[in-house]
C-alpha cells in the first residue's frame, strides 16, 4: 500500500472553487492523499470531478462541517497534514433570506474544523497548515476609488459578508491563542467552467441559451474584479506552499467591470458563437430591484501576492470569458442536469455501492 507524504483535507472540493483546487492537487501532488469533504448541497457537483475520481491519492468524504462529532472523528481517523477549507455558504442573495444557515455553516462550521485540527495536531504544528479561503466582500464597498489592501479594515455589508468575516476573524483569534498554523487568503469574483447558474455569468449564458431574461440589479452600474477560477487555484497552491505563516493574502484579477458592461459583452460574444443577429442578447437585458445593501465596488490590490511569491493572473478577461463561454456551450447537457437538479443522483449513482 503507498505512503503518502501528506494528506490533506479540502472542504468544499466538489464546489465550483473547489473542484479545480481538488483537481489541481490530486494531478500535481501524486505523492499526497487528497480528501475531498462536501456536503453536496445545491452547489456540490461531483460530476465536476469525474476526471479525478479514480486516482489512487484521491477520496470523496460525504459530511457536514457542522456536524462536531462528524468532523472530530473524520480528523482523528486521518490525522490531516493540511486543511484548505473552501466549504461555504455563498450567495448573497440566499443569506438575506436565510442568514441562520450562512452563520452555521461559515461560522460555526468553520470553528469546528479549528477545533478538530487543534485537537489532532495538539501544539506539534511542524509541517501542519490550516488554510482559510475567504472573499473580498468582508471589505465593504469603495466609494473613492483605491482599492482593497490586506490591511482594509473590514466592514461587511450583507449577512453573507458578515459570516465570512467572522469565520476570518475566528481563524486569526485561533492563530493568536493557540498558535494554529494559518493562512487566509480574500478573493474578487470568480468566473470559470463549472460554476452553478446563480451566479452572474452562468446565470446570463443559460438565459441566453434559452432567450430567457437577463435580470441586473438596479442600473448595473455596481463594480466587481473578475478572476478566472483556474487562476484562483493556482494562486491557492502558491499561498499554501510558500505563504508566511499567520499572513493574509489578497487573490485579485485587476480586472474591473461594472455589472451592465459585462453583461453585454457576454451577450456579444453569445451572438456570435450562436450565430445569432448582433443585439439579439442584448435586448433580453431586464433591469429589476436592485438588492438590499448591494455594494457599489469591489477591487483588490494584488501586489503583495504578486511580490512575495510570484503569482499573477495568466489570462486578460477576453480570453477568460471566451473559455468560459465555449465550455457552457460544449457541456449543455452539464447545465440541464444542474438548473434541473438532475445532477443530485450522480453520489448516489457513482457512491452509493460504496456504503
């Protein structure tokens, strides 16, 4: 039986951010276990790893991280090297109407995961690192221009925002009073293959795929930094091979749009890779009530992850959005089964032989 020199737990592995941070680990780090732990809700999609699921240093663990006893004994077990913990609630929108469950599972699930690791590592943290994977939006909104540092001070907006606050907050206090080896990483906006129909560019490709609406809040006038997933990833890896111990590092595209702006150049480029008339998407455009506490502005500095360990984007967004674009229309049929929910039955078709 092969030895492996790490293993490591990725929360939230089978998520949009997730699925290509699993992938990237279990294809570069042959020599590490990866666990994959996800509790498969609306937006944990095992289908996106069916590339990776048969790899020797691969396995998916079904579970709550809110569940204390579970994730006790999950660590116990396995004695984790490493934590990088994706596993969140994400969605503005959802957190105004249920904030409870965002508070639970980003807060509460977050605490037991510390809590876990603290236990098995029991103050002997040499090669150990807990890596907490947060979002730019604990920063508020820019009114004045500049942009988000790693030393902004927070001023969440939205039960969302507040929740990944707290769990940031949690994972610096365990840092200071137990000494946990930890890194945090904030994030703008991801964009990418895989990413669930709720979120902004999925939303508006299926819509316009099925010449539906194209809702956008208010005026569209509300700015976002857009970042390829896959450069996320990488950024990932960086950080939790290199990063300093107990620092912050911001994760950003330089890449600035405001909401009506890219809606209309993915309504352009969906024109003319579906042969469509020019503006033909573009009159699908809906502006509805924009939502509570929207923030106008978004945008991270990204020097000091740039300076300290070499990591940049890699694409200019053209590029990006045209990838992205070509895979939703390759891979319909993943998007049917998602705003379908037929994607659920795939653990119970691909695991449930395994129990």
């Amino acid at each position: 039986m092969k030895t492996f020199s790490k293993k490591i737990l990725i929360t939230g592995g089978a998520g949009f951010i997730g699925s290509h941070v699993v992938r990237l680990f279990v294809n570069k780090y042959p020599d590490y276990m990866i666990y994959n732990l996800d509790k498969l809700t609306y937006a944990g999609n095992l289908a996106n790893l069916t590339d990776v699921e048969k790899a020797p240093n691969y396995k998916f663990v079904k579970g709550d991280i809110v569940d204390t006893g579970f994730i006790s004994a999950l660590f116990n077990e396995n004695k984790f090297d490493g934590v990088i913990h994706l596993a969140a609630e994400s969605h503005v929108d959802r957190s105004i109407e249920n904030p409870m469950e965002f508070i639970f599972t980003n807060i509460v699930g977050t605490v037991n995961l510390l809590n876990a690791a603290k236990g098995i590592w029991k103050d002997n943290y040499d090669g150990k690192v807990f890596y907490h994977v947060s979002t730019d939006e604990v920063y508020g909104s820019l009114h004045d221009g500049g942009f988000f540092t790693e030393t902004t001070s927070y001023d969440p907006q939205s039960p969302y925002s507040a929740s990944k606050a707290g769990s940031d907050h949690f994972v610096r206090a365990y840092h200071n009073t137990y000494k946990i080896p930890v890194l945090v990483s904030n994030c703008s906006n991801n964009y990418g293959q895989n990413q669930f129909p709720e979120k902004l560019l999925p939303l508006m490709i299926n819509n316009i795929i099925n010449k539906k609406p194209l809702p956008v809040y208010g005026k569209g006038e509300n700015v976002r930094d857009w970042l390829y997933v896959v450069d996320h990833a990488r950024a990932i890896d960086v950080i939790f091979h290199k990063g300093k111990i107990g620092e912050t590092y911001n994760i950003g595209g330089n890449n600035e749009w405001k909401n009506i702006d890219i809606v209309k150049l993915v309504c352009k480029v969906m024109d003319q890779k579906l042969g469509r008339a020019s503006g033909e998407s573009e009159s699908l455009i809906t502006y509805v009530k924009d939502r509570a506490g929207h923030d106008l502005r978004y945008a991270i500095d990204a020097t000091k992850i740039k300076q300290e360990l070499g990591w940049e984007p890699s694409l200019q967004f053209e590029e990006g959005l045209n990838i992205t674009v070509d895979w939703y229309l390759n891979n319909q049929e993943w998007l049917e089964n998602v705003t379908s929910g037929a994607y659920q039955n795939y653990y119970q078709l691909q695991y449930s032989s395994k129990f």
